[in-house]
C-alpha cells in the first residue's frame, strides 16, 4: 500500500500487484495460541496472518504482505499486543490507523477527531516508533466527501500539543481505484474492494475481478517506466 501511494511499482512482467487491507484489528487477523519456548508467539495458522505466512512459505518468489488498519484495542489480545505489532513489523506487514472508537468522523465535533486519530499514532509511536504507516483506513468510510468540514483534520492532526500528517486515507469502497499513475489518482481518497463473495452482484470479488479483465493494471517489468496504451495518453 505505502508503495503504491509513492508510485513504487516493482511487479515481475505480465503480473498484478494485489494490495490487502484489513481493518478493526479483529482478533482472526492474527490469533496468537501461545508463546514458544524462546517467548515468541505461535500463531493461528487459521488467522488471517497464519494464512498468508502458509502462502509465503509455498510461493517464495511472491512478496506477500498486508496492511492492518487498528482501533485503541489493537488486535483485541491486550496480553500480546506489543509483541503482536512488533512481530508483524519485523515480518513485512505494515500497521496504519483506524482510530480509537471505530469512529464515525463525519458525525463528531474537529477536536473528537483529533484526539481519537492522535490516540492510535500516539500508541503506535510508543510500541513501535517510526515503523508504521502514515495511512489511515477512514471508519464507515467516513465522511463521505472530502469537502466535509472534519476531513482536514484527517490529514493534520494536531492534539495535546503535537501534530501528526497523514499521507493517505482509505475508503470504504466497492469499485477498484485507478493506477497510481493516472491523473486522477488522488493518495488522500482512496476506493478499495471489499473481498467477499456475493455470487457477482454488488461489487463482490467476482465483479470486481470482472471489472479489471480490461482494465487491470499490468506490469511491464520495468520499474522506471510506465507503459500505456495510446488511447489512455489523456490520464
């Protein structure tokens, strides 16, 4: 996601990047069983981590990685959290901000949203300074336009005397977004998909896959070059 947001795209020839996000932190994300012997944490292999790291493990020539958007109760495993976040880091993962409560920003007051955003920078500043991502996943997707009056404090939040910058803000979403390159990609408003399976109808995975059959972003293999077809010169 950070690089995708940076127009870093280092994809083999002919392959798709794919970027996971999970949001709320819930517990499947990463369900620790257990410490080992050495004091790390066994994780559940029917965790959403615990899959990807079996996928890792079966396809080492994939960069295989996620985003985890968290609120105040991190992944819900308060007597593992700190060892949860750092894990995840030193693993490739990246941790962005969800806020506090899971709040609904266009229904509260400029300083609420601030103090709730700062909370979740602040605690990831504590466990793990300088290593998580400066995104942040909006709750319900809100507010739902970026003229709203609260959206600026989405990207500059300043609380208790210190002020933090965030350089993108997700979506809900339902429909793919545009390629990093295009003109109209805009970092601090991003759409996402939403990977469920509703049998094709409402913007489900399958749509969504049938959407991008003509209009996926496909790597040329070359990471300083960006090739288009001359009818998308325009974007």
């Amino acid at each position: 996601l950070e690089d995708y947001i940076n127009g870093k795209v280092d994809v083999e020839y002919g392959k798709s990047p794919i970027i996971l996000t999970f949001d709320d932190g819930n517990e499947d994300n990463i369900k620790v069983t257990g410490l080992d012997e050495n004091g790390n944490i066994i994780i559940d292999k029917n965790s959403a981590v615990g899959i990807l790291e079996e996928f890792k493990k079966n396809h080492p020539d994939a960069n295989v990685t996620a985003t985890f958007f968290v609120n105040a109760g991190m992944f819900n495993q308060s007597e593992y959290n700190e060892k949860i976040l750092n894990w995840m880091i030193d693993n490739g993962y990246d941790i962005g901000n969800h806020t506090q409560t899971h709040l609904d920003i266009k229904k509260s007051s400029g300083e609420r949203v601030q103090k709730e955003i700062a909370y979740v920078y602040d605690e990831l500043e504590r466990i793990i300074p300088n290593k998580y991502v400066k995104i942040i996943a909006l709750p319900f997707g809100s507010p739902y336009v970026k003229t709203h009056e609260n959206f600026k404090y989405v990207l500059n939040t300043t609380y208790n005397n210190k002020t933090y910058e965030t350089e993108a803000a997700l979506r809900v979403g339902w429909e793919p977004e545009v390629s990093c390159f295009n003109k109209d990609f805009d970092k601090t408003f991003l759409k996402r998909c939403r990977a469920y399976d509703n049998n094709g109808k409402e913007f489900d995975i399958k749509m969504v896959f049938n959407m991008l059959k003509t209009s996926r972003y496909i790597s040329d293999g070359e990471d300083e070059l960006i090739t288009i077809p001359s009818s998308l010169k325009d974007k």
